[in-house]
C-alpha cells in the first residue's frame, strides 16, 4: 500500500530549492507623444556602428526620398561603439528632429543596446523612436524593452545577415515584408513614428523566484528542471534542504547574504542572488562543500560564464594559492581535462549559476552564440602549477600577497592557437603567427606547460615575468591597413578610436602598410600549467576580468 505523500509512482515526494536569482525590479516608462504626421518634419537616422548597418539606413533614407520627399532625413553615427551613451547626439535630436529610426540591432550584444537606446531616446528625450532589427534578435530585443519598462517600445525586423549585402539587396529589405510580424517594412516604421503606443505589458517585478520547487517525485523534478532550462543539459544533483545545507556547512557568510548581480548581456537587467542560491547551483553541479569558497568567490566576480554574446565566448576560471593543494585541485597533467573532480565540478558550477542566477541562458532568447562554446561545459577551470613555474604565479602579478588564495577571471576563449615548444632559429617567428591567429579585439594569455615557460628563458633571457609581456606585445604588430580592415576591429576598435580614445586613435594616422600593436600591454597574461610530459603550450584568446580572493568567502 502506497504511504501518504507518495504518487502511484512508489517514488516519495522531494523537495528542492528553486536555483534562479531574484529579477530586478522594473518600473513602467511613458513613450514619447506622436506627431499626426511626418510630412514637413526632421527624422534622424541613428546608426549604431556595427557590421554596415549605416548601408542599410542609407536604404531607408533613399525610401523617404523616393516616397516622402517632404520628410528631411538626417542620417548619424553614434560618437562611439554601439555600447556607449550618446548623450550629445541625443540633446542634438531632441532639439533639432521629430522622430528617430536607430538600428541596426544584429547580434546578441548590439541589438539590446539598440532597444535601450531606443527607449532612451523616447523616455527621456521625448523622441518617438523606432529600432529597427534582424529577425534573429526578435526574442531578445523583446525582452529587453520589457525588463526596460516600455515593452511596447516599436520593434521593427529586417532579414539576417546585414552585413555584406549589397545595396539593392538592402532595398529589397527596406521595401519587403518584416519577417517577424508580417507587415511593410516601412508602413511599421512610419505607423512607429506617428500612432500611439498604447499603455503596454506591465512588466513590474519583486522578489519573486520562489525558495522551493513544488514538491514532485525525483523524476519528475529532474524532468522540470530540463524543462525549465536550469541545466546544461547533463544530469544534476537535486539540490534538497539537506544537500544545500551540507553545501553553506562551506562558509561562515549567512545563507541569505547577497553575493552580487549579473545578467547575460548589457541592458537585460541586473538579477540579484544570495549565498543560498549561490549554494543550490553548487549542489546541482556535484561539488563538494570545500569547493564552496571557491564557488561563492566566482559567483562574487558577478562575470557571467554564460555571456549572450554572438561570438560565443566563454570564461577560463585560474585558482592560485594554498586551496590548490587544500582541495586536490589538478594544476599538473591533463589540468584542463575531465580529470579532477575539483576543477570539473567547480568549473561547472560556474556555469550553472551563471546561466541561473542572471535570470536564463537559453538558444534563441538569452544565449546567441552563433556556434557556441564547447569550453563553456567546465569553464576553462584549472589551477596554476605555481611550484613548477619560473616566474611569480598570476595572482601576485595582480597585486596579492602568495599566501592568498584567489580565484582569476578571463573571458573570450574564442580562438586558441597552439604549438610545441620554441625552435632555435626562428622561434620569434612561429610565436609571432600564433599572435596573429589570436582575435584582436581580446588578448592573448599564454597558457605554458613548465616546460616551455623555462624555453622561453633559455630562448630569450626572460628571467622576468615583465619582459615575456614586453616581448609579446612588441612581436604582436601588423600593418595598419590590415589591422583596420578587421571586420571585429571595424565594430568595437574603430569607434572608440574616432573618439579620440588612445591608444586607438593613434593608430589611425598610421599609414597603410606601417607596422601597429595589436594589444595593449596591460591586457597581455602569462599562466604556468601542465605536468612536464612536454613542452605544449597555447595562447587564449581571453581578456582578464578581476581576482578575486577566495579566502574572503571562507
């Protein structure tokens, strides 16, 4: 006979806690008033700087003087990357023009800044405005207007890709049919510009994620967890009452202290978690209690291992200092590999609260990557072989003392060159083509096995840490003509060098086929890992974040 609280499944009832964060609280804002008409009036063209979306706006300008020759169309370009407020263009907009079309939004980060500025524009200024869109965002840009406070804010959609069409297939995009909500193109944006807006969703939140799940059989939970996105999609550790306080058993910080905020791309809203929930998600992920400092320090980063952005980045997590041999975390052979259950499990945790606690990390509507990350599994988690390396470990070089236990952040991980070792004669040659194989707009980190860190001394002379980084810097040049035709240099570097932002900006009166640095020195990194079975290293491309001290979350 089957005993109360029990399903006809025989399985018992469980009760587990809920892993997302608390979501922020968002106010609703008022849309601009409309004009009854455009005729006579000024309507800015705003484009934000990414991947030729001025082309397509040049589309849109063309259609008013073909179509609307009253309407005086003035086309803009944002002072900086898409990124940044433009504060000077908008006082000019809202003292000169009527109405404003921004865009384009095309990849995961761009399009959130797109919206925000957009309702911006409308709530601040008093500018009706319309962004316009690729179809691939619509989910995305949705939600950032909600959780913006103007869900109704005019949303327009044009076919993906923007970039590399030509101008008549761009025309093609401005005269057709929006593929998301099946109307003109720019009957929307000119309905945008002169309609009401109407009052919107009310999109005003509390704390409101729920301490428990609702109480279920174990396969059911793990059914809703999948269901729910709270996983990677591999099989969890049912975070129950007893698990979870086994877990904060960890650390001396009270179960409902915040930890920090974090979200998976700019403009999404920043969602709150404390260190219970911090504790969930460790559970989920099968570490052990002692691994929890570690955890509670990488979750107190407020860097988002689950990042939205199209590029498909991913973290790379460096532990130094006594915890390492505390716990057994691997900083020796196969460190980066499956084999440790400290750097696996700490590693994913990472993830998992990433992705849970900054409010989801779901294909299509809060992750973008367009191919993805297979790093973002552990994370890149590992811990340096301090004893075996030449130089000062990483965390020194960023200011702590050796006996501090720290946790270091980088982000990117996109690109990865890799070599053996450092031949007699051209050495400076062959570590120069792996820089140039690293993206541009990140870093290099060169991961050494011990190894090759002491080559690099022999080769060299770079006894000191300083003079390796000095070397990689000046080894990493191009010609300028080349550095600046860089399809992600021409997004994210361009702008801010037309700015006036040094050092960009003094690359820019290089001439065509003179020699430019790549890097900044400040942003190149050197770690020691591996377990001396040969000379392999790598070079990252990943951009340091913070270091942040574990011993703080003890």
């Amino acid at each position: 006979m089957l005993q109360q609280g029990q399903p006809e499944s025989g399985q018992p009832l469980l009760t587990v806690h809920n892993p997302m964060g608390y979501p922020p609280k968002v106010s609703r804002k008022q849309p601009a008033d409309r004009p009854a008409s455009l005729d006579g009036k000024v309507v800015y063209l705003v484009d934000s700087r990414f991947d030729d979306s001025v082309e397509l706006l040049k589309e849109v300008q063309a259609w008013f003087e073909r179509n609307m020759p009253s309407v005086n169309v003035r086309i803009r370009q944002m002072a900086n990357t898409y990124s940044k407020d433009d504060p000077q263009l908008w006082e000019e907009i809202k003292a000169n023009g009527h109405a404003a079309i921004i865009g384009v939004g095309h990849c995961s980060t761009c399009a959130p800044a797109v919206t925000t500025h957009a309702i911006t524009l409308e709530t601040k200024y008093g500018v009706p405005t319309a962004a316009i869109h690729t179809e691939k965002f619509a989910k995305v840009v949705r939600s950032v207007a909600k959780m913006g406070g103007l869900s109704q804010q005019p949303l327009v959609f044009v076919p993906q890709p923007v970039m590399g069409k030509t101008s008549e297939e761009l025309r093609a995009y401005v005269e057709g049919m929006d593929p998301i909500n099946g109307k003109p193109v720019m009957r929307e944006i000119i309905e945008a510009l002169t309609l009401g807006l109407g009052s919107g969703e009310d999109a005003q939140f509390e704390r409101s994620t729920p301490r428990h799940v609702e109480p279920d059989t174990e396969d059911n939970l793990h059914a809703a967890f999948l269901r729910n996105h709270w996983t990677d999609k591999l099989p969890i550790i049912l975070p129950t009452d007893a698990r979870v306080a086994d877990m904060l058993a960890g650390t001396s910080r009270k179960p409902d202290e915040v930890v920090g905020h974090m979200q998976p791309t700019t403009n999404r809203g920043l969602w709150e978690y404390t260190v219970e929930k911090v504790a969930v998600n460790a559970v989920m992920a099968g570490a052990s209690p002692e691994y929890f400092p570690i955890i509670l320090a990488l979750a107190a980063a407020q860097v988002s291992a689950r990042g939205s952005t199209s590029s498909s980045a991913a973290a790379m997590a460096v532990v130094n200092g006594p915890i390492r041999g505390e716990i057994g975390m691997n900083c020796g052979v196969g460190a980066l590999g499956p084999y440790s259950h400290a750097n696996a499990t700490i590693g994913r945790a990472f993830g998992l609260l990433s992705q849970n606690l900054q409010g989801g990390s779901v294909p299509g509507e809060t992750f973008m990557g367009s191919l993805g990350n297979n790093y973002t599994y552990n994370n890149l988690t590992f811990a340096e072989n301090e004893e075996r390396s030449p130089w000062e470990p990483l965390h020194v070089q960023k200011g702590f003392d050796a006996r501090t236990s720290t946790v270091s952040l980088f982000h990117g991980c996109r690109s990865t060159t890799f070599s053996l070792g450092l031949r007699k004669e051209y050495w400076r040659e062959h570590v120069r083509d792996m820089l140039l194989g690293t993206d541009a707009i990140t870093a290099p980190t060169l991961v050494l096995d011990p190894i090759c860190a002491r080559q690099f001394i022999d080769r060299g002379g770079f006894v000191k840490k300083q003079d390796l980084l000095n070397f990689i810097y000046e080894t990493a040049q191009m010609p300028a003509g080349r550095y600046w035709d860089l399809q992600l240099v021409q997004n994210y570097i361009y702008p801010r060098a037309t700015y006036g932002e040094e050092p960009m900006a003094g690359k820019l009166k290089a001439g065509k086929d003179e020699l430019v640095h790549i890097f900044r020195p400040q942003d190149i990194n050197v770690v020691v890992v591996g377990g001396e079975s040969n000379g392999y290293w790598q070079i990252y491309g990943a951009h340091y974040r913070t270091t942040v001290s574990i011993d703080d979350w003890r």
